[in-house]
C-alpha cells in the first residue's frame, strides 16, 4: 500500500482532541474558530493575512482581522499560523454509484471528494433512489459532499419521442432532481421537446450535445452548462484542422451572449483521446482508494486504444490541441468556466481528479486564479437560487480547505491540506489519512 500523498503529521494538540470528538456521524462543534490564518476569499485577487474565521453551525458568521475579531468562548479554537483558508472546490461534473451498488463503496466514493478538498458535487448521471442520499448529506448523516443532482440521463435509448422528454421533463422537476442531464443519442425533436418543457416547468439542463444538435442550436433553445466542451470540437471541425480563430471567436461571443457556462473537462478527454502513456495514468498514487478490478478495466481499456490501427498519435494531439485553444478563448472570451473533471471516470479518482483537472487548465493558458475561481466563487454564482457559498464571507456556508501554502501562488499547494470543513463540520487532516488508510488497504 502506498503511503497517501497527502499525509500530514499533526501539527497541534488541537488536532489531536478534534480526531477523539469528530468520528463518523457526530455532530458538527457549534462554533470553530480559524485564527491567526491567511484567508483567500475568492471575492478577489488577493489574500488578507493575520485573520481570523468564525463558523457557527454552518456557516461562517465572521471574517476579521485577529485583533480585532473576538473568538467566542465556547469556541473550538483551529491555529491557522503560517496557513491558508480558502473556501472548498467544487467537481462540477461527478458521478455518485448509484444506490444498487454495496454502501461501503458509495461512502468511499463520498468520502473521496472530501477528503480532497472537494465540498461540492454536480452528479450527472441519477439514479433512482439517490435523492435520499442527497438529503442524508444535508443532514450530516454521511461525510459527503454538498450534492446538487441530474435526474436519470436523457438519452436516446432512454428517450424517443417528443411526448416520452416532455413527460420525463415533468416527471424529474416533480421528484425533485436539480437539473437534467443530456446524454448523446437524442433526436433533434425529442431535444428540442426537452428543452421547451424544461423551461415551462423550470429545471436547467446540460451536459453532452447530441449529434443531431448543432452547439449553436443548444446555445439558443437555452442549454445552461456544455460538458466536455461538447459540440465545439464538431462545429469547429477541430478533430480534422486547426481550428479557425474568426470562427472560434464567434463561437465565443455567441456562448457569451447566451450566458452558458463551460465544464471542460480536460484531463480525461486526455485520457481518452488524448496522445497519453498508460504508464502515465497508471501510476497515480490515489488509484489505491479504488478497487483493483475497476482500475485493471481502466487500464485494459487504455492499453487497447493506445494499441489499436486506429490510433494516431498526431491526430490526437491536434485534437487536444484544439480543446485547449477552445477553452482559452472562451475563458479569455468572458464565458463563465465551472471546475470539473468528470469522475470517476478511466484513472479519475473521485476528488484527487480535481487537482491534476487544474493543472491541466493551467497547460490550456488560464491562470491560477481563473482556475480556482471556476472551483470555488464560479460555482457559487452558478448555484446562487440554492444556497451561498464559494467565497469565505460572513453568511456563506462554511465549506472550507484549511492548507499549508498560498494557493493562488502554486496550484498543487492545494493537495498541502491541513483539514477540511464540510457544513461547519471541522476534518484535520490526521482524521482523513486514517480513513484513506483503511480504505486502501481494505480494497
């Protein structure tokens, strides 16, 4: 078993009380105070130093200087010398199991989003029953991330007629899913079907574009979020040519009109279609927390693509190419950009995915900044109508990454994670290794 890569010595007492009184299921501690901690707020480009951080409940009721600002007495006190606070990410493009599956792996798979920093999750794939699992992360019962969930996909096996999207439209607001998840295969009618009665009932709607739908088509009948940057790549020609730059910029403007948003979802678009090295994915240390078969199917599945007649490494490349040079003109552009990586998904560890995803916008041109805004505040304004959180403010939900270094200095000073809050519920670090551990060596 490989050590986790995350692994932190306890860095005070403190630490080490919170682990006794913090096991799964309690209840979160009515006040934590941050103190003496360097805050990145996400509301803007800068980090205020020497502050302190009050949590009550679940939310943040104070952002002050340390001098200033008084810790109440009953507070569980949380030293932040020479550390970092910044408000938890998001994987706006997860995948839950779906409640059919054995419970262990569903809290697994939950806790590895946490135990990244990730604190927010868009599921896009629901599944009968998973709402229950939303509720039960509400209310504390599970470390789990804060869910906001697609219903059951639409997709052409699954929708054929204009009457079966309207019905189904209808059928997930009544339930009480949070958006619709398009999946390819849809005729342009039953899309366009989806798309009217989404709007009439109100629920949003994104994901994939059909191929019987042009991007710019979505882009008009209202489609919200485009994942994968799906239908850009086509309507660019982008897997042929090096896109055209006028073309690109019209494209741009008219996503920007449209107030879509973008969830590009690099890395794995790497993965499976990109020029990549199967020892390059299989040799990711977090693939411990996922069982053997699931990471033995991944790695079959690479090696075959990688093997096959089919496989050419130039077109590839282009092909990657271009989803860069999409993305940046469309973040360069203006166009709202959401942090996802699509997991789990081939060698996508729930969470862990998160981080190497911005390191791949980051070889895309976008700034370290840019990149953990599209994590953090951008995700915040997305799910503003739900609830307030994404920037470290007083009245926000306290969804916070307590880390080692300045985040906004050096990506990867993310992964350097002391604690994590999740709804006011205080994580240290120790407390998350121990689980990693049994979770790696119980696979």
């Amino acid at each position: 078993m490989h050590a986790s890569r995350w692994a932190r010595p306890v860095a005070a007492i403190a630490a080490l009380v919170l682990l006794a009184s913090l096991r799964a299921g309690a209840q979160p501690a009515k006040v934590v105070a941050f103190e003496n901690v360097s805050v990145v707020p996400m509301t803007k480009d800068a980090v205020l130093a020497n502050h302190t951080v009050i949590v009550s409940g679940d939310r943040i009721t104070a952002v002050g200087p340390a001098k200033t600002t008084r810790v109440p007495d009953d507070a569980t006190r949380v030293n932040g010398q020479g550390k970092f606070l910044m408000p938890g990410l998001a994987e706006m493009h997860g995948h839950i199991p779906p409640p059919t599956q054995p419970k262990e792996l569903i809290d697994n798979v939950l806790f590895l989003y946490v135990a990244a920093g990730v604190t927010t999750v868009r599921g896009m794939q629901g599944a009968p029953g998973q709402l229950d699992l939303r509720e039960a992360s509400k209310r504390g019962e599970i470390v789990a991330p804060n869910l906001y969930l697609a219903g059951p996909q639409f997709s052409g096996n699954a929708v054929k007629s204009v009457e079966d999207a309207a019905t189904r439209v209808r059928q997930q607001k009544s339930e009480g899913w949070d958006l619709l998840k398009v999946q390819e295969g849809l005729a342009l009618d039953v899309y366009d079907s989806m798309a009217k009665t989404a709007k009439e009932v109100g629920i949003r709607f994104g994901g994939h574009v059909p191929d019987t739908v042009d991007v710019l088509h979505a882009l008009d009948v209202g489609q919200e979020t485009f994942d994968h940057i799906d239908g850009y790549i086509e309507h660019l020609d982008g897997r042929a040519k090096v896109v055209d730059d006028k073309a690109l910029q019209n494209l741009v403007q008219r996503t920007r009109k449209a107030g879509a948003w973008i969830v590009p979802t690099m890395l794995v678009w790497e993965t499976l279609q990109g020029p990549v090295t199967l020892e390059s994915r299989t040799s990711y240390p977090e693939l411990q927390y996922l069982p053997a078969a699931q990471i033995a199917q991944w790695t079959k599945a690479l090696e075959t693509r990688l093997k096959s007649p089919q496989f050419n490494a130039e077109q590839a490349k282009l092909h990657i190419d271009n989803r860069n040079r999409i993305l940046k003109a469309l973040q360069a552009g203006g166009v709202r950009v959401l942090l996802g990586s699509d997991a789990p998904q081939q060698f996508n560890v729930p969470g862990y995915s998160i981080h190497r995803e911005m390191k791949s916008m980051a070889d895309a041109g976008i700034s370290t900044y840019e990149i953990v805004k599209s994590g953090t505040a951008n995700v915040g304004e997305y799910f503003k109508a739900q609830d307030s959180f994404g920037t470290i403010a007083a009245g926000q939900r306290a969804d916070l990454i307590l880390v080692d270094a300045n985040p906004l200095q050096n990506l990867a000073n993310m992964e350097k994670r002391s604690g994590v809050m999740i709804r006011g519920r205080w994580l240290p670090a120790a407390e998350i290794d121990a689980r990693l551990a049994k979770i790696a060596a119980a696979r």
